[in-house]
C-alpha cells in the first residue's frame, strides 16, 4: 500500500491445478526445487479432512501440506493436493516483493512438474488495523453508505462481522469476496478486512495479467472500505 504506515497485512497467492495435477505422491518433485532457491525450513501439517470413496463406500483421509519457509519466516510457500499457495506474512513489503514470490513459487512448480494445468487464480489480502476505542464507531473509519458497505453499520460500536460476496467461479469464472471483522471488547478496537479475488485461468500465458489485474482490483476495494480518517490518522497518510 503507498501509505507511510501501512497495515499488517497477509497475501497470498493460491494456484488451482487441475484434479490429479499434484498429488501427495508428486509434493517431492516441487518441495527439492523450492529448497533450492532458498526456502529451506519445511515443516509438515495436516490441513483437514477429505473423504476418498473406497470400494463404495466413503473413507475419511487426513490431508496433508508442505509449508516451505525461508529464513525469517515472512515468505511461505505452500504445497498442498493440486494446490501451491505462495504467502507474504508480516509487515507488508510491497507488490514487487509480492510478484517476486510468485514467480519464484511459479518457476518451483513448473520446473517440478513440467506444464501443469493452472486452473484457477485466487489473490487473498487480509489488512489489520488497530483504533482506540474512545469514541469508535464504524463510519468513522470504514466508507458505510459507500460502494460496498451499507450505511446501517454508520454508528455501529460493536463488535461485528460482515461477510460479502457475488459470483460463483464454476459458472460466472469469479468470485469476489469481502469479510470485515471489528472487535471492540478491549481497547484498542481490531478491525481486520480479508479480500478475495478469484478467477478462473483463460491461458496460461496470462497468468502474470492476470495476477496484476486482481490486484488492481484489490487495491481499489480497499481504497473504496476505508475512510481519509483511516488513511491519515491510522495509515500516515500516502508516501508519494
């Protein structure tokens, strides 16, 4: 974000590859070529549950991911069942530092796999924030009445959580989501924005269009939830 102080902020990236792309018996042929370029401390971890149907009958199977880290712990890559997810954690760098990953965790999955079929694209952003909670309420720092947000929540000093969303990726080749929670049970009050921008993959060639036409489209949503309060008093206001 071009702002002076800008939220903690998670993204990441997730790849959808086509069923059967990357099973967990291929996780090893992508896991070596991360190391390689430096993300050295990989650790194990079970995500869920999946059910497998076995001889008719439905069978539960524990799923497992590779989370490959590099030194420092604020770049992730994730290698799960036709799923590479490629995390920035902490606080937020910069796209370029963003883009860089991407193509890095890009070039690990290709060089493992050869030419998968990348399905799907699903850019996620996840702002936190923290405002004193003298005399909070919502309006004054989200847009309410505005292009996303409703203006019933103006005067809203409560606790809340407002979940958002259109389209369906299956048939309508997006889906777009917006999930704003606030707590204000101590002081200060936590408000965090989680955004989900979600694309079905024309062309492969398009991938990194894709990618920077999401998050266009993530910077402008957010741009649109926030207020110049939060801009200035919260955020610095912008650094250009």
């Amino acid at each position: 974000m071009p702002y002076k102080k800008p939220t903690l902020t998670e993204t990441y990236a997730e790849l959808h590859l086509a069923p059967d792309t990357l099973t967990e018996s291929r996780f090893f042929e992508v896991v070596p070529k991360l190391k390689e370029l430096g993300f050295s401390e990989v650790e194990f971890a079970t995500v869920g549950l999946s059910l497998d149907i076995k001889q008719g009958r439905p069978s539960p199977r524990q799923v497992q991911r590779v989370r490959c880290w590099k030194p420092g712990r604020t770049e992730l890559v994730q290698v799960g069942e036709d799923l590479l997810i490629c995390n920035l954690t902490g606080q937020y760098p910069g796209w370029d530092a963003f883009v860089t990953l991407f193509h890095i965790s890009l070039g690990a999955l290709r060089a493992g796999l050869g030419t998968p079929d990348i399905q799907s694209l699903n850019l996620t952003t996840i702002d936190t924030f923290q405002v004193p909670k003298e005399g909070f309420t919502l309006g004054e720092y989200l847009a309410v009445g505005g292009r996303i947000l409703s203006n019933w929540y103006e005067g809203c000093r409560q606790s809340l959580d407002l979940d958002m969303g259109h389209g369906l990726l299956e048939s309508d080749g997006q889906n777009r989501q917006v999930h704003v929670s606030a707590r204000a049970v101590d002081d200060p009050v936590q408000v965090t924005i989680r955004a989900q921008f979600h694309d079905k993959v024309q062309r492969l060639g398009d991938l990194e269009a894709l990618l920077s036409q999401l998050h266009a489209e993530s910077n402008q949503t957010f741009e649109d939830l926030i207020t110049d309060r939060l801009r200035n008093e919260v955020m610095g206001g912008r650094a250009d």
